[in-house]
C-alpha cells in the first residue's frame, strides 16, 4: 500500500490560553494603542519589549507592525537614503529585498552556498560597494557569524540581521541577531511566535534605538517605553526623525507575550522534528542536505534539500509526487515565481548581475515546511515518503543517462 500523508502543511498552533485571555483583557478595556494606558498602567507592547530584550539579551527593543517594518527602520535608522545601495542575500524572500527598495536603496545581491549559507567570498569581493548589510538568515541558516562580523567590522560596513527564521536560534551561544547593529525579527502567522502580523527590533545602540522609536510613530511619548534608551538619547534625534507610523498594539502585544515566554520550549519541539526529518532523509540516493555546523543552534521549522544539478523536469516531478502523496514541498529554484519568491532574478527592479555558482545552488533548492502540529510519527511518514520519490526519480534519471 503507498503511504499518504493527510496532514496541514500550514496549520500552526493555536494561541496559549494564557495569550487568548490576555488578548481578551484588552479589549474588555479598550485600550489598544500602545501609549492608551490608564494612570499608573504600563501597557502590554512596553512590557513584551522588556522581555523580548531580555530574551535575546539587548539592552533596546522596539516591536512594530511588522518584520518588514523593522528591517525599513533599521535601515532608515541606520541612514540609508535613496540611491544608496545595501547589500544582501540572493537567497532570501521578497520582503528583505522589498524593505531595501522601500527606503529608495538598491540592493547588491550576493552569493549562496550549498549550505544554504551567504558566499563569504562573494561577500568579500563585493564589500566596496555598500556600507551596509542586510543579512538574512534564510530558512535559518546561519553562516559563520564570527568570519562575517570580521570582514565586516574590518571595511566598515554595518550589519542588519533579518532573523526572521531565526529566532530562538544562535551562532556559537550569541542568539541571532546580536552580532549586528540591528536585529530584525517577524511575528507572524508562519514564524516562531504568531500574532498575525507583527516584528520586533533589538539593538545596544541608543542613537539607532532612539532613532526607531522616533521613526515607529511614538507621538513624544517614549518615555512610556521600557526597553528605550533615557531621554537623553531623544534630545537631538526628536526634532529631525520623521514619523513613519508602524507601531505594535496591545492586542498582538498580549497574544505574544506567553509565546516568548515558552520560546524556548517551542524550538527545542520544531528541532525534534526536524532530527527526525534529517535522520529518514539522510544518505537519500541524489539528495544533499545541508550540512548544520555544531556552533549552529538551530531552530528547525523548515527544512531543505539540494537535488543539484538535477533536470528542472526530474525536480517538477518530485514535487508533483510528493504532492500526489500529501507532501508539499516547494522548488525555491522554479523559473517564474509562485507563491514565495526567493530567486533574486525574479526581483526585477532590482539590477542583478548573474551569479553562475548562486544560479547553480538556488536551481536545485527544495524546502519544506514542519509546523508544530505535526507529530514525531508524521516526520517519519513524510520522510519516507520523500526519500521514496526522490529515489524513484533519481534512479530513473539515471537510468536515462547510461
Ligand atoms: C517573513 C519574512 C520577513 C518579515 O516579513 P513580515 O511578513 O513583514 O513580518 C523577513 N525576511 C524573511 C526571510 C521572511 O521570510
């Protein structure tokens, strides 16, 4: 009997009871806005930013409207103007290439490794032409954080982390995000904690801190903050940072609070799943999976596989296979774009010079997601499942070849 899969690839979790009736607490009082407290109240945004700095150990947290919203006002903060350019991943999703175009800035794409990692090489070779890097840990992958901030730090070019897929995870102990002068985080429905929309911004420094309170839309009252710099960081800034309205409400505020609560119980269930994941697909005939380095902490809610170098037909046909046995996978690699994007070449007003070895990684790029509702069990099933086609695909293309 061919097994099937029946389960959702996109059914996350429902809200904590604790965040369900704290969400209901706040609308019982109505007071939504995160600066609409009542004498002597300290509002659920403020208070969710105190601890989601104390999660990742930053001294400043600002939440906001979304990941996106934090990444344009990291770059904002930082002083990025239109025409500037900022480089970043050629292995990302549309949002992080979006938030450059936002602020009238130009990405410069740089190269992908089988690790699903940035090209350090690349990157070194490209270092001249930007001062800043918006760095996304793709599908959480991060790259070797140590040799990134060196390069860096050594030609002065500042470094924004999209964390997007990363939090909850760290390079050699330091959680994503800290290594950079801005840490981007999303909120949203399909990442580690979910309050619809929603994103966070951590950094030390209390100029770009006081910078993005301002740019949120904080109406002169960042006092009412937690996780803000002291007043002294606004004296300057205050009278020449626009307002650009993107703030966290109390409502999302309250869903997420219990959620950072029980971060770190929540990674530590997506990467069961994915051990098993890894463990049913391991040594699949034609299938490279991505080598995770032991300074990597992961957080395992997707994963991915390279079927390199394989006819784009051979590729279609594993995915309409494993679809035909309830297995969703998606070909980042596809030609046109669908669903998510994540070839820098389907970003058209971007300018982007060909990247032959990139083109060569991104072409063979299949990923899944695992959702907390799936069990150990199904991680088995589907592992099989996969590892079943990919086998019958790849030995029939071999077969071709000889
Ligand atoms: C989701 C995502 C973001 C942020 O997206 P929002 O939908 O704006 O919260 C940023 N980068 C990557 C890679 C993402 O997948």
């Amino acid at each position: 009997m061919t097994e099937r899969f029946t389960g959702s690839f996109t059914q996350q979790e429902p809200i904590p009871e604790a965040g369900i009736d704290a969400a209901l607490a706040v609308l019982r009082h109505g007071r939504l806005h995160r600066y609409n407290t009542a004498a002597g109240e300290i509002s659920e945004t403020a208070l969710l930013e105190q601890e989601f700095a104390a999660t990742v150990g930053s001294r400043y947290c600002l939440a906001v409207a979304s990941g996106g919203y934090a990444m344009t006002t990291a770059l904002r903060a930082l002083g990025v103007k239109p025409g500037d350019r900022v480089l970043s991943n050629a292995f990302t999703l549309a949002p992080v290439p979006g938030a450059i175009a936002a602020v009238g800035a130009e990405p410069v794409f740089v190269g992908v490794t089988e690790d699903l990692t940035i090209d350090l090489d690349d990157l070194a070779a490209k270092a001249g032409r930007a001062e800043v890097l918006l760095l996304s840990h793709m599908r959480g992958h991060i790259c070797d954080m140590d040799a990134l901030m060196a390069l860096c730090n050594a030609v002065g070019i500042r470094v924004i982390e999209d964390c997007a897929h990363t939090m909850g995870a760290a390079w050699n102990g330091v959680p994503s995000g800290r290594f950079g002068a801005v840490g981007c985080y999303s909120c949203q429905t399909y990442k580690h904690v979910n309050s619809g929309e929603g994103g966070f911004l951590v950094t030390d420094d209390a100029d770009l801190a006081a910078r993005a309170v301002m740019l949120s839309g904080s109406y002169m009252l960042y006092e009412r903050h937690l996780a803000a710099p002291p007043r002294e960081a606004f004296e300057q800034i205050r009278y020449e940072t626009p307002n650009i309205s993107g703030r966290m409400d109390n409502l999302r505020a309250a869903i997420l609070r219990p959620q950072v609560a029980d971060l770190a119980a929540q990674c530590a269930r997506w990467n069961d799943r994915y051990r098993r994941l890894e463990a049913g697909l391991r040594d699949t005939p034609g299938m490279r999976l991505t080598h995770r380095p032991q300074a990597e902490t992961i957080v395992g809610s997707s994963i991915q596989f390279l079927l390199l170098d394989w006819a784009p037909e051979d590729v279609r046909a594993v995915i309409a296979r494993c679809a035909a046995r309830g297995v969703e996978l998606k070909w980042f690699g596809a030609a046109e774009p669908v669903g998510f994007t994540s070839r820098y070449d389907s970003w058209r007003y971007a300018p982007a010079s060909s990247m032959p070895a990139s083109d060569r990684i991104l072409a063979g790029v299949v990923d899944m997601r695992v959702p907390l509702t799936f069990s150990l069990e199904d991680c088995d099933l589907i592992a099989r499942i996969i590892r079943a086609e990919v086998s019958a695909v790849y030995q029939g293309q071999t077969a071709a070849a000889e």
